[in-house]
C-alpha cells in the first residue's frame, strides 16, 4: 500500500473571532497558486468517459485536499487546471510560503498516490505574488470571481515554464521565501521568458541567524532578564520568562545577546539550550529534536553510528545503563523523524528528561525563539518541562520569545517582557551604523528615521532596500516590512481593522468623533476599538481626545488596503464636517442619537445640530451607490428650535438684526474661579490656529431684552460682560482685548 506524503499543518489560533471589516472588498497582496495538469488533451482522447470521471475525481480530491491543509482557498477549477489564493482573507505573513509548500507537496502527493490504470498524470504548478482587490466574502468558501489583478494571469502563465513535476516561482514569490525555500533559476529555452522564473527545490532547514550588528538600547529588557534568570538559578526556583514584541522589533538580536553574555551566575557555569522554529514546521516536534541535538552535540550530517555513539556517551552520565539501553533508540527515532507519531512523541517524553537529569547537575536555560510559529504539541512540551522542574526544585528557566497575539503560556507563570520601539535617538544610531556598515551616505538617517518607527527590523529593511537600488527620495515600503504590518492588521477584528484603516485615509492626529463620521456610525462607537488599538501598541494617544498611528508603514499598509471609491467617500465625509465650538467635553450635555425609519441619526439639542447618515457599507458595492445614499436631502422648511434643556423655548418673532436661530451665549467661569488657561492644541483638527481654545462653560441666556440682565444690550456691540450673539459654526475668533466667548 502507497502512503501519500502529507504535512500536519499549524492552524491559525489567531485569528480574529469578532465581527467581520463590513467593507465588502478589499485591495490585498496574495499569492496565487495555479497548477495543470501536462498533455491533459491527448490523455483524456486515449480514456473511456467514465475512466476521465474516475481520473479527475482522485486529482481533484487531491489537489484540494493539500491546498486545504495549507490555508488555500480554491478560487476556481478551468478544465483540469486549479487556481488558489493564498492569503485572501487572513494573512500571516507567510502567504507566499504556504503556497510554495502547497506546490511541493501536491507534485509529491500524485506521485504516489495511485489513478486509473497504470496513468500518471505530470503537473506543472507556478505561483505569482501580487495586487489583487479580494470580495472577502467570497474568500472564506472560494467562488468565481473572489480575486481579480494581473497576478491571477501571471500565475497561469508561470506554470507553463516549469517543467513536469516542478514548482515556478515568480520574482515576488522567490523574494518573500528567501531563507524558506531553496531555489534555483529557471533556464528557458524555447521561449523568452518575460521576467526571471525561479524553481522551488524544498523547504530550508533550520539555522542560526546571523546577528551581526551590535546591540543598542535595551539596557533595561536585558538587566530584566537576566536578573530574573540569575534569580531561578540562584535560588534554584524555574522561572519562565517570555520576551514579546511584534516581528522586527529585536526579539531575536536580545536572545542572541543573553546566551552570549549570560554564561555563569556567582561564579556558577550556566548551560544552554536554544532553537528557533521555523514557520509551518515540515515535522511537528523538530525544535523538540533541535533541543536534543544542542544538549548531545549531534549535527544534522552525522551519520547513524555517530548519533549512536554520542547519544550513548551524552546519557551515560545522566541515566543508569539499562535506561540508556531503552532510550537510545528512541531518541534516534527522534532526530531521524520528528513527526508526530507515537515513537516521536515518546521519544519526545525521554527528551525531557534528559534535560530535567541535566538540570539537577548543572543550571539549564532552554530558550524557544518563534514559539508561535510552533505546534502545539512543541507548547506542551515546555509546559510538561517546567512544571516537572518546579516540582523537583531544579534550576531550570525557559524563555519563549513570540509575538504579542500568543498567549500558550502557562496563565499566571511567565513573565512577560516587552519589547517596545527604540528610541529617536537610539534608532538613529541603528540606522548611521547601517547606513555606514553598507557604504551609503549618513545624511540618510533624517530620512529614514521617522518611516522605521524605532523597530530594528524595518530600519535593516530600508537600508538594504536603498542597496539594492531604491531611490532614497521617494522610499517604497519595502516588501518584507509590508507583510510583516499586514499580517498584525489581519489579527485585529472586524472594528478595529475598520477603524484603522479609517484613520489611515484621514491621517495626522485623529479624533473618535471624526471617525465615526467617516464611518458613518453612531457617536461613540469607535471610542472601544480606539482603546483597544491603543492597549495593542498600534496608535498612541495624543493629547486629550486624538490618537496618532505608532509607526508611518501601519498607516501606509492600512490605507492602502482600502478600494480607491471608499477612500474618496471617508476623506469627503472628514472635509465636509463642521467645526466644532471648543467647550470643555465633559461640560457639554450628554446628546442623543435619534435614527428615524430612513436610517438617517440625528443628535437630540435643536434644529441646529447636524444629523449624519447611517449606510451600511457592505450593502453598496459600487461608487454610485455610494453617492446616492449619501447624497443631501433636500432642504426642509425653517422652524422654530425645539426646546431642550439646554435651550429655552424661543421667543416670538421680533424685528432684529441677528440671523435666525442665533442664540446670546454668555462665557462664564466655573464656580469659585476664573476659566483656566488650555493649551492651543487642535487634537481633532477641528479649528483654525487663531480660534480660541480657553474651555469655557456655555450658558444660553434669552434673547430678549427683559430676561438679559443688567448691562445687556441687543445690538451689534459688545457688552461690558464680554458676552455677544454669535452663531454656532462657524467658530468665533478672539478679538483683541474681549472676554473668551462661544
């Protein structure tokens, strides 16, 4: 019996659960994955109909059984050719390496699984990475029509030029697998190949990264650690210290620094144990098998007597000889093949005490970089770990190193250290030390600084972008950087992303209320995603009620992912909102929003306030549907102010010289004192730089003259209390030598 060649493949825990981005369409980077079958028209003439039916159901049921494992959604079926999309609705970054292993295993899986007679049908697979505008509903089932771009025909193309059996890469793809996939260029010789076409060879195996760039700031993340570290090995209590921070921000440059800096503690050696896991694992418990090679010292190209040899020297020491006898094999059977099967996963058990017996001789650290990319099986393996070491009081700590969505760490036991941006100053010298280390000019550290947003990873992006040939003076995002900040926004939910990508097209310092304008909703209704963006590191407040992105690429990577219609409409929506009076917020009275049964909102306190239409997004798929359920209604009949609270019932008409709706507002100071001096900050951009800003409370006075009060006029003057009728927007300018008013 033939076994097909298959790969356990991690599913995304973290994935948004919530409320779905209600814009129906949405401009995506994918990767597309098309394969065809090779003389498909000469094999289905030699075939009986039936024996065609019988031939195509194993190839399709093939085919869509590997791309499902790996996260690909089948878009459509051409004849006998697949066409998949890879990252259409979620990415994780590794889009473009998903469909790369996809095509490997699908070539693998037909080779040995059996069709009809003695048929073996070649298949050639390209894979394109690029542009696409993505329905993001169509995208959770497949469907005609769920992506369109120039990269879907490019993908179709690119499968011609690879040979029966192989995988061809475009440019794209071969860049967003560099140090993934193993890859060799194409040579083509019947045609000229219109770009560089590249052929996937198989995953790379695991190695250490080069850390080569010297270590600056994080004085404070490093005295934390190893002073918690010291600590477990002092006092001989397991500690388990997690070091989180999204993808760029020196998570790995610090591990690298603790291992070669912390190697005794009061004059005691410490021992560590250190792996990196590697995205979508081949072979579930490889850092399981990682760990074992570290503390035995196998290499990978040791042959089997050397692993024997050395795994009996390794053990000997730490277990009695008729242990050593039993455990030998397994522990083979784990270097050898780390899958999950039941030999693996005991072997896996005799790991672990391997590294327990080593502990109780000598402190241990075991250190997992990448952990989320792990499977689970690797997180149980670590829990088992620490928890038997904390039982026996040995002097054992482990460090994971992951990014801040992961959260597989015993509750309540790891220590979290986070990993935030570098400092102005502290980058800046990241990126002259770059700069000069790569032969480009200093002077480009002003540039580039305000775009790394102090991670390290962006600014070694950036530098080797202007390397390898990039104008300096209109920097593109580099691509590396794009799916990194992709992927953090694909793990918000369905608010947050609609509230990022909102404050993207309306840039500089944002407030909610103008958020919820441009998105149409109720007033307060971003104020939760606004916080929660916030806790997340990805905006930072700004001043009272404004918040500003964290970095310049987040708000590039969110705008741009928004359709050019919606754009127009949210940055109309922000142009065409009236200015604000500046009344302290917490002063003003609370409103309510009234929605009549045509599904216009509109704030309870006058005539004279301002209702905002409410359209459902994902119900209009078209820019004039936009624009008719936004357009104005048409302008109703003057009325007289419905009286409220805060306006009294208006008076009878009377021959004046102030335009209708006018109300005498008097500026007043709060009890038992003057108004306060407030900065001139514009949070909201609401004002002019020459408006008043002081906040005062408002107190509506009547507008005639019986109920004005002494020293009231009702001309054109100012009175000697510094009050005046004024309207409401447009705001009011301070005149030289006057009270503040409203």
């Amino acid at each position: 019996m033939t076994t097909t060649a298959t790969s356990i493949i991690v599913g995304d825990a973290r994935r948004p659960a919530g409320p779905h981005w209600p814009v129906p369409e949405e401009r995506r980077t994918v990767t597309v994955l098309f394969a065809d079958i090779v003389g498909s028209t000469a094999l289905v003439n030699q075939l009986d109909p039936e024996d065609v039916r019988a031939l195509q159901r194993v190839y399709f049921d093939t085919v869509a059984g590997v791309l499902h494992r790996w996260q690909g959604v089948v878009e459509k079926y051409i004849g006998d050719a697949v066409m998949a999309l890879f990252g259409a609705r979620h990415s994780d970054g590794f889009d473009a390496y998903r469909a790369v292993r996809a095509g490997l295993e699908i070539q693998a899986a037909l080779d040995c699984r059996p069709m009809v007679g003695n048929i073996r049908p070649r298949v050639r697979v390209g894979v394109a990475t690029g542009e696409v505008i993505v329905d993001l509903r169509g995208a959770v089932s497949g469907g005609h029509g769920v992506a369109s771009g120039a990269v879907i025909t490019a993908a179709a193309r690119l499968q011609e030029y690879a040979p029966p059996g192989a995988v061809a890469l475009c440019a794209a793809t071969a860049e967003a697998t560099a140090g993934l996939i193993t890859k060799r260029r194409l040579a083509v010789a019947s045609r000229v190949s219109p770009a560089p076409v590249w052929h996937a060879v198989g995953p790379v195996r695991p190695g250490i990264d080069r850390h080569d760039v010297p270590l600056i700031g994080r004085r404070r993340e490093l005295a934390t650690i190893r002073d918690q570290l010291s600590l477990a090995v002092r006092e001989q209590t397991p500690c388990w210290v997690s070091l989180v921070g999204p993808t760029g921000s020196g998570r790995s440059r610090l591990l690298h620094e603790l291992t070669r800096g912390l190697t005794t503690v009061d004059g005691r050696p410490v021992q560590w144990s250190a792996t990196a896991c590697q995205p979508y694992p081949e072979h579930v418990l490889e850092p399981v098998a990682e760990l074992l090679r570290g503390v035995v010292g196998v290499g990978r190209g040791d042959g089997p007597a050397a692993v024997h040899d050395r795994l009996v020297a390794a053990l000997s020491a730490l277990f009695p000889p008729a242990r050593v006898a039993s455990a030998v094999p397994l522990l083979q059977r784990l270097l050898t093949d780390p899958d999950g099967s039941a030999a693996a996963m005991a072997g896996a058990a005799i790991c672990r005490d391997v590294l327990l017996s080593l502990a109780a001789q000598v402190p241990l650290i075991v250190a997992v970089d990448d952990v989320d990319r792990a499977a689970p099986a690797v997180s149980a393996f670590l829990r088992a770990l620490f928890g038997a070491a904390t039982a026996r009081g040995l002097p054992l700590a482990v460090v994971t190193l992951h990014q801040p969505q992961w959260a597989d760490t015993p509750p309540g036991v790891a220590r979290p250290v986070p990993i935030r941006p570098l400092a102005a100053v502290q980058a800046g010298r990241l990126l002259r030390h770059l700069l000069t280390r790569s032969g480009q000019p200093p002077t480009l550290v002003d540039r580039l600084l305000p775009l790394v947003g102090g991670r390290p990873g962006h600014a070694t992006a950036y530098v080797a972008s202007i390397v390898a040939g990039a104008d300096p003076a209109a920097l593109p995002l580099p691509e590396a950087v794009r799916r990194a900040v992709g992927a953090e926004v694909d793990q918000l939910d369905g608010e947050q992303r609609a509230v990022l990508m909102a404050a993207g097209v309306l840039g500089g310092v944002i407030s909610g209320a103008a958020l919820d304008r441009a998105l149409g909703w109720v007033p307060g209704r971003s104020a939760p995603a606004l916080h929660r963006l916030v806790a997340a590191g990805l905006l930072l407040p700004h001043h009272a009620d404004g918040y500003a992105f964290a970095s310049p690429a987040l708000r590039q990577v969110a705008t741009e992912r928004l359709p050019r219609a919606l754009r127009a409409i949210f940055t109309r929506r922000s142009a065409d909102t009236p200015r604000q009076d500046t009344a302290r917020p917490d002063l003003r009275r609370p409103s309510r929003a009234v929605v009549n049964s045509a599904g216009a909102a509109r704030v309870g306190g006058g005539a004279a306030t301002h209702g905002a239409a409410v359209v459902r997004l994902e119900s209009v798929r078209s820019r004039v549907g936009l624009d008719t359920a936004l357009a104005p209604p048409a302008p109703a009949p003057p009325r007289l102010p419905t009286p409220t609270m805060a306006t009294p019932p208006a008076a009878p008409p009377r021959s004046t010289n102030r335009a209708p709706d006018v109300h005498r507002l008097r500026a007043v100071a709060p009890a038992g004192g003057v108004p306060p001096t407030a900065p001139r900050t514009n949070p909201g951009g609401h004002w002019s730089a020459d408006v008043d800003q002081t906040p005062v409370a408002i107190r509506a006075v009547p507008a005639g003259p019986e109920s004005a009060g002494p020293g009231v006029r009702t001309g054109d003057g100012v009175p000697p209390d510094g009050s005046r009728a004024v309207p409401g927007p447009p705001p009011v300018r301070r005149a030289a030598g006057l009270a503040a008013t409203a």
